[in-house]
C-alpha cells in the first residue's frame, strides 16, 4: 500500500467472557451472568466500534478443560457469535479462531465466506492449529498431531481454503434474467483439490469474498508458527513481556517476509497488552492488587501445569518452578511454554508470583497505569519496532473496554496515532491490507 | 402436553434466495441481487416474525452442484446466516440444516448450543444425511457412503450430540464469587463415548442449551428416513401430493412412535406446501403461468437428472420420462426419486410437463389460488389427519411470504387454527413441545 497518511497503529479488541484476568468473574465491575447474552457481546462490540477499534476478536478451544469450576465460561463458538455480532455493527472487524486440525477445509472456507458476505467484508480468521490432547479427544483420537504435522496440515488447509475462496471469479455473477444467465459457469470452477491431508472437488457454493480472503491471522510464535505466519499471515497477534523482546521478534518476523515474495507492509504485527487502568497510577495498582486477592490458586496452578505441560498440584505455592522439559519436547504451545519458562527465570518467581502475573494476561503483557501512562507505552512500542498495532485484553469486561475507549483511544487520536473515524468499510481497509486478486479461472476448455 | 387450548397448525417458513421456484429470480418482483445481503434474510425474517410464524428454515448442500448457471444462489451457510438472524429477531425459531455424514458431532453440538443460547432458546437443527457423491468429492470421499449407512452413522451423531448437551446439568452453574465457585464440575462430566463411528470425551465446552436440545427436525420420508424420524425427530418436513398421500404418511410415521416409547403429540409432520397466490384465481393461475413460462429447461432438467439419478441431457422434452432405476437402487434421497416417478407415471407428464409441476416446489406441493382457497386447503389437510402444520415454501421471494403472512394468517386466525399472538419464547414453545429432561449427573465417584 502506498499512502502519505502517516503511520498509525491498529486496534484489536480481545473479548474474554467476563476479562482477561482470571479472577475477573469474582470482581463486582463484571457481569458472569451474562457470558451466555448475546446483549452482553453485543454492548462490547459495540464498545469497540465506538471506540473506532479495526477488529474484535474471539480466541477458541475444543474441550473443556479444567476451566470452568473457577473461572465463567460463556463458551459460544465464535463464528456463530461473530454471525450474530455481523447483523449489530456496522465497521468493526469480526475476528474468529478456527483450527485446522479438527475441521475441513470446504466447511471453514465456507463458513468464512458466509461471514464476510453477512458482515459487508469484515471477516478474519484466527488460524489455529490445537495443541491439546484434550481436543483430540473429542475427535476420536487418543494422541494430539505432532507439532511439525499440524503446521503440514495447517499449510494444506489453508491453500486448500484459499483456491476455494478463488474458485468463483470476482464478476461470475451476471444476473442476466433476459437470457436466463445467473452465474457465467465459466468463471466458477473446480479446484480438484488431492493432497496429503485432503481431497477437495469444489467449486465452493458461495460467491467469492467481498474481501476476496478473509483477513488471514495467526497467533503462534514457535519457530514452526513464525515461518507459518510468514508465508501466509497478514496480520500476527503475539505474547512479548519486554520491548527488547517485542523488537526482535517483530524484526524476526519482518525478516521472514521477503523469502515468500511478500513485502514487510503486508503483515501486522500486534502484541497482546492487558491495560489495568486507573485514574492515578496507585488506583491501577490496587486494582492489579485487589484482582491478584481475588485469584484461586488451585485454578492458576491448573493453568500453568497445562503452559508447561507439567503437573504442578501439589507444589508448595511459595517455592519456585520445578525443573521443566525442553521446547523441542512440548507438542502443546511451544511459544508460550517458553515465555512462562523465561519469565519465571528472569525474575526469579515463585509459583505463587507466577500466578499473579499470568493472572492478567496469561503470558500477554500487563501494564498497569493511567491511561496516559498506557498511551506512552503503545507508542513506546509502536515508534520503537516492536508493534504496528495492539491486541487490547481488558482484565475486566466490559469496564476495561470502556475505559480504554473513553480514555485511552482519544489520547492516542490527540497524538495523531489513531484514526479519529472510519475510512474504510472492511476489515482489510482498517488494516490498510489490500484486497487479493484472483486469476479469474480461465474459460473451460 | 395437555392443554386445554384448541389444537392449532404451525407455520414455517422455508427461506430460499429469490424464491422456491426455480425461475423466481427472473421474474420482476424478486430481488436475486440481494440473495448475499444480510438485511434481505433480515427482511424475511421478520416478516415471518410478524406473522407469528413458528420458525424459519434453511435447506443445505455441501457441492455447488449445477445450480448456479440458471438460478440465484446465495449460498449463506445456514448456522452463521441463522446466528445473525437471532440478533435482529425476538421470537421466530430458527432452523438449520447440517449434515451428520459430513461433520463431527463435536462441533454440531458445540454451534447448536450457540444458537441456542444466542437467540434465547430458538435453535432447531435439521437432520440431513446427504445424498450426493458431489457432496462426497468436497470431503475426501470419492464414493458416497451408503444409504443405510448413513443413517447408521445419523443415529450415532445425534446420540453423542445429545450427551454432549446433557454433559452439564441445567444448574451446574452456581456463581459462587465468595467462595470461587463459578460451576459446580460435579455437574459437569465426560461422556466418553466410544463408538463405531466416533470417539468424543466431552463434557461440551458451552453450557446445556436454553431448549435442553435444540428442536430435532428431520426431512427425508424413505423407510430408513421415517423410521429415524419415529426415534428422534419432533418435527418432520415431508413431500406430499395430495391428501391421501399425505394422510397414509401421517398415519404411517405416528404409528411408528410407540416402539420408541414415545406418544404421537411428541413429534409434528409439516407437509411442504408451495402458495402461488392471487387476489383472484385467475391472477394466481396467470402467476403460475407466468413461472412456467421464466422457466430454463435445461435447468429443469438438470435438476430432474438429479432427482432420479438418471441423466436426462439431449432427451425431447415433449416426450414421456424413460425407464427408471428402482428405489432400492437409488442411493440420494430415495424419497423424492420415488414421488415424482409417481407423480409422472400418475399423470401421465411428458418431461416438459414434470419440470413445470416441479418448477415451483421441487416434489413439494403446489398450490395456487387466493388466500382464502390456501387457507381451505391447509385447513382440509390440518384437519384430515394429513398435517400438523406445513412448511410454507413460497414461490417467490419476499413476495410470496409477505402475502402468506399478510393475507393468509390472517384467515387462518379468523378460523381458530392460528396462533394470534405468540405465547412462548422457545421454538420448543411455540411447536407445544415439552424440554427434554436432563437426568443430572451423578456426583463424581
């Protein structure tokens, strides 16, 4: 994209049942009563457009758990939530976490087609690819795929996905109702799809995209998952504690982008923040605090064995980490394993501490402050090559999106850093992505 | 259920892009350039909500087939179209097809619940088997799995899917912020199923639905298809022709209950009925005339092709159907292959005569006449003992239902057969269809 606006970062707007903060069902500003209300969903999107955010966006899993006898689940799956959202906003970014492992690709690139065409071109999809064995499970396998597999798998899929996508020209559509000519089948085609993972005939029954592609995300940052994100991701969400690290894994990743043929613009970079807000800095921090009172450490425990792929009950809370695997033996989210490992080395913690700084933002960064204080910290990163943008997990919902709209969002539009309306109609426009060509298939010979 | 309320028909309305018939988007009072708009199913929606409809639903295919070249396709994939409609409706039931030959009972359990919970309490999910080898080649297959085995694998899906949405207790929830307690896990457990189609753990990752199961809805009307709808629909969508046939369908599939241990209210039969209406006859008939004329006889044939497994290309339409196949040896939708071989051996019809009588309902019954004569026939066949209710497919779109609602519901409340205003907010309400119990999990041993 070639424009003389000056940069400006981008906004993502997280939503987590009721907060990112573990114990933000327990704190009297949330609503756990409400985490099956589409109303509630509604009033946070809504938020986020108010707020002129590009995107919401909802994370997934396909089991269970151990989450839910300490922490609220509202559990909707996201793309029928984000269907629901499509039809109650009018230019936010709808954002869904989908796997590549338990799905097919005729159904996923279906259902993203539907949703681009139901919400006017705002569709991305948050590309997944498990790393449970709890999620194998409900699908008839007793082992979880190998890491390096899922990612072969995810490869596959998400071509397969795209030539589907492809598989109806931009103008196939006539509509000639004289002659009786609907599409022009010529420029609807078959993919005849046979691979590794999966066979696919097509033509997909859906008109391509309004965005051509839905916006392609991806979140992991293993080695596996940056080369993934190279290839095929436009815009990254990613869990970095410092800005030294947030510069080299962004400089990392940015690297990787020219052995793909793709240019450093075609990709966005935006780490997780959990802004805890307060109108002076010791009122952000008592409430961290008074969030730190409220965690139950049997569930934070929970958590962190399942990051380590440890068994951690048991441990006394006041003692440190016991000795933990290498990555390279973690099928799980190596990424994350790394950075709760790091962290804990670094500054030396103990279980208990842990805890109290995953609680936040389990693994994201958390910054407490005002929302001054926020503000320098996004432009801090965002001038200094660590971020173009931010994925916002607001500890408490909806209080913490209000806040950070009503306080955090004119700030950054006063320092000319964010948009002060929407300029465009779809997601790719909020992102300054370009919609994709498609060869228009050629006429059948 | 025993009430002392009058015995009342109920309503669905069957959305298709421009309208049933097949030439609908052709003719000037369709909208076909809407089909991928939102606020046009918005707009239906609505309409059948004002009418104090039951429900609304949408038909699927899983292959692009031959549709598109002469006819409007939307293409919307029925749960995120259904999702978004929840969010711009109050009460209408919102019915989904998915198919349980293409899918996993994980995810179709998991977006059910979803739809469920989103609209408060309004999901129906129609139970399709597929029955195509297109269908097939988008997911791997290059043979499509057999008849009777694909009820086989239906029985198992909607038998997991079920434990999946009883795996939580209706109050295993209890928000106990004091203590920590968001669910009581006790309440909350395994399924563990093992079976011969699929291996799914659970428990579901959304709590039990509003409606305990979303409404079971099923539509194929062979053998093996009446003797799955006698075990678990409550809702059956059937082809009828005329009223004996419909009567012997009735009375065939109620008796069929009580070796499922269940009572004849427990499930409803809606027979399709196609309203082409005019002011006059004369209008309605000119209308019907004026179909038949849009109509592509390619496409009709095409269409015809596919209903009974035969390839029809290059026959002369002024001549009679050539030899079939019997219905044992059909593996699509034995049902529909069986009424209109009878339908053309019954009265005769060359190929071009077939197509026009399938034109507007593709096997469904076509009707066209003034309200008042739509309202008699649906009164005959309400109190005929051939229909609990129908499944209103008008001809054209939105048109044809806002005729329906504006001028034949209210004959139909004039006479006491039709609700006036609606008394539930559940599908399972409006349908006068009890919740299913949930035999609450036993506390962990």
């Amino acid at each position: 994209m070639t424009t003389s606006r000056p940069r400006q970062l981008h906004l993502n707007a997280f939503l987590m049942n009721a907060g990112h903060h573990d114990a933000a069902w327990r704190h009297p500003g949330t609503q756990p009563e409400r985490v099956t209300d589409l109303r509630y969903f509604q009033h946070l999107a809504r938020t986020a457009e108010r707020g002129l955010l590009d995107s919401v966006f909802l994370a997934d899993g396909l089991a269970l758990f151990n989450k839910v006898r300490h922490n609220a689940l509202g559990g909707f799956e996201p793309l029928t939530l984000l269907s629901a959202l499509a039809a109650v906003t009018e230019r936010v970014g709808l954002i869904a976490t989908v796997s590549t492992t338990f799905n097919e690709p005729f159904h996923v690139a279906r259902k993203f087609a539907s949703l681009d065409h139901l919400s006017g071109g705002r569709a991305g999809w948050n590309i997944v690819t498990s790393g449970t064995v709890a999620e194998a499970r409900n699908f008839g396998q007793d082992e979880h795929l190998e890491h390096r597999l899922r990612y072969e798998r995810a490869r596959e899929f998400v071509e397969v996905a795209t030539r589907l996508w492809d598989s109806w020209a931009d103008d196939a559509i006539v509509l000639d109702r004289e002659r009786g000519i609907y599409a022009d089948t010529d420029r609807v085609r078959a993919i005849n799809h046979r691979g590794e993972y999966f066979g696919v005939e097509g033509p997909l029954n859906v008109p391509r995209p309004p965005q051509g592609h839905p916006l392609l995300v991806q979140a992991g940052s293993s080695e596996d998952g940056k080369e993934f994100a190279a290839q095929y991701a436009e815009a990254v969400f990613t869990a970095q504690q410092t800005l030294a690290d947030g510069q080299a894994f962004y400089k990392d990743l940015k690297s990787r982008l020219a052995r793909y043929g793709r240019t450093e613009d075609q990709l966005l970079i935006l780490p997780g923040i959990a802004p805890v807000l307060g109108s002076t800095e010791a009122e952000a921090r008592a409430l961290e605090q008074e969030l730190t009172d409220l965690q139950v450490p049997e569930y934070g425990l929970a958590q962190l064995s399942g990051m380590l792929g440890v068994d951690l009950t048991g441990l006394p809370l006041d003692g440190p980490l016991p000795e933990l695997p290498e990555e390279r033996d973690i099928n799980g989210n190596k990424s994350r394993f790394t950075l709760v490992a790091e962290l804990a080395r670094r500054d030396g913690l103990t279980l208990r501490e842990l805890i109290a700084r995953l609680g936040a933002g389990r693994g994201h960064r958390v910054f407490a402050g005002t929302p001054e204080q926020v503000a320098d910290q996004l432009e801090e990163w965002f001038t200094q090559g660590a971020a173009d943008g931010f994925n916002v997990m607001p500890p408490l919902l909806p209080g913490g999106l209000e806040d950070f709209v009503d306080h955090v969002v004119p700030i950054l539009q006063r320092r000319g850093l964010f948009r002060t309306e929407y300029t465009g109609r779809t997601l790719r426009e909020h992102y300054g992505l370009a919609r994709p060509d498609n060869a228009a298939p050629a006429p059948a010979s």
